[in-house]
C-alpha cells in the first residue's frame, strides 16, 4: 500500500514542497498505514491496484496506482463507499492544488463546501472540503 501511496503522491502532488513528501510518508507508514482499515482494489492478477480508507460516510484516503488510472477503479471505489454509507451523502477533503482528484470528485457530483487554508498538520496546502451534491 506505501507504494501505491508512493506512486499516486508522486503523480499528482508535484505542489509538494522539497521534504514535504518524505515528512509526510514517514507519518503514512508510520502511523496512517498500520492503524487504519482499507478497502483494497485489485486487478484480474490478484494485484493490488488502489486503496480507500473511510469513515463512516467520510473517504479518508483513495490512492490508485498512476498505472491503472483511468479504469474506472476510483470510481468503483467510491461507488462502494457510497453503498457503504447508505443514507448519508459521501464528504472527502481533497489538496486544492490536486487538480486531478478535485476534478475526478467534481465529476463523481461531489461539490466544494469549505475550505481550509493549510492541511491537517499546518503546512501551506490548502484543503477543499467536499461532499456529495443533494
């Protein structure tokens, strides 16, 4: 899972200051990787191919491997989550300099509803707080 998270982070978060990324998947491997529950996507291989963590009605992590994006496996993913949280409209909070998830969320029908100037842990990377329009 840290190298699909490796891999999707290199492909998408080119915003990332210099040792931003190696702070942040110390903190992945350590501590969010071990502790967490996942959904995991695999292709006909038995390989695994992407990750979701979520919280109730929350997704707190999708990464998928920058190799077999563009199959429709996030979208699955969310869908799944979506069964998931039945009555409750899924949220996400997405790097707002990520154009790629926030434009694949937007296409899912998820609309912005807030936003943080830095991200959990203070750095400058704002967050959109998205949810699932009505």
């Amino acid at each position: 899972m840290l190298d699909i998270w490796r891999r999707a982070v290199q492909a998408t978060h080119h915003f990332l200051r210099p040792g931003d990324f190696e702070e942040i998947e110390r903190i992945v491997a350590e501590s969010y990787l071990p502790n967490a529950a996942f959904w995991l996507a695999v292709d006909p291989s038995s390989r695994s191919i992407g990750f979701m963590g979520l919280t109730g009605s929350h997704i707190d992590s999708l990464f998928i491997d920058p190799a077999g994006r563009g199959a429709g496996v996030g979208r699955l993913m969310v869908e799944h989550a979506g069964r998931l949280a039945s009555a409750s409209a899924l949220s996400v909070d997405v790097n707002e300099q990520n154009e790629q998830a926030v434009g694949f969320y937007r296409h899912l029908g998820f609309e912005v509803t807030g936003r943080s100037e830095v991200d959990d842990a203070g750095r400058p990377y704002p967050i959109l707080h998205m949810a699932q329009a009505s």
